[in-house]
C-alpha cells in the first residue's frame, strides 16, 4: 500500500490529509478527489480565522463547509454527482468562491 501526505490551507490553520491505493496510479487518483485549492481569507470580512465545520440537515443531507469564526460566513463544498467522494469548493458563474453571508433566522 502506498501513501501520500498531502496539507491543505484553510485560513491561517493547516490540515493534513493522508491518501492512499495499491499503486502509484491509485494514490494519484485519491489525492486528485481532494481537488479543492486553499483558502487564505472570508471572502465577506477578510478574516483568516477560518475552520472546517460539517452538519447533517433533516437526518439526511450531509454537508461540509469552510467557516468563518468572525463573521459566521460558510464555503459549502461540492460533490460531484458521478463520484461522491471528490469534492470541490462552490462556485458563481463568474469563478468566485460562493461565500455565503450568515443569516439569522427569524424566531
């Protein structure tokens, strides 16, 4: 079995992920599945004091996301439809990430 250590930048914290397959090839692809670039700052407040975060809404859809602890803000990753183990950050049609702005819910 081979493995590749790979680290992701997400604000000013360092994530280590390790991938592994049975060749070269396979630990290529697995690391290919983390195809989401790092990511320095909020993109509404500028903050670099970023997390990861994942939740589960109505006991059934999972989803994981950058977290801004200032302004509360999320980066929801994708999925691709075909291979739900490779993930992306979301996009706008104009190539931004799709910082999302949090919004109090109304009591």
């Amino acid at each position: 079995m081979l493995q590749l250590m790979t680290t992701k930048r997400i604000g000013r914290r360092q994530f280590h992920f390790t991938v592994e397959g049975k060749n070269f090839h396979e630990v290529v692809a697995e690391y290919d599945r983390l195809s989401f670039t790092d990511v320095a700052a909020c993109g509404i407040c500028g903050s670099d004091n970023l997390d990861l975060g994942s939740r589960v809404a109505q006991g059934k859809f999972k989803y994981t996301s950058v977290k801004c602890r200032d302004c509360k803000a999320d980066l929801t990753f994708g999925k691709r439809e075909d291979d739900d183990q490779t993930y992306f950050l979301r996009r706008k049609e104009s190539g931004e990430l799709d910082w999302r702005p949090f919004e109090k819910k109304a009591e």
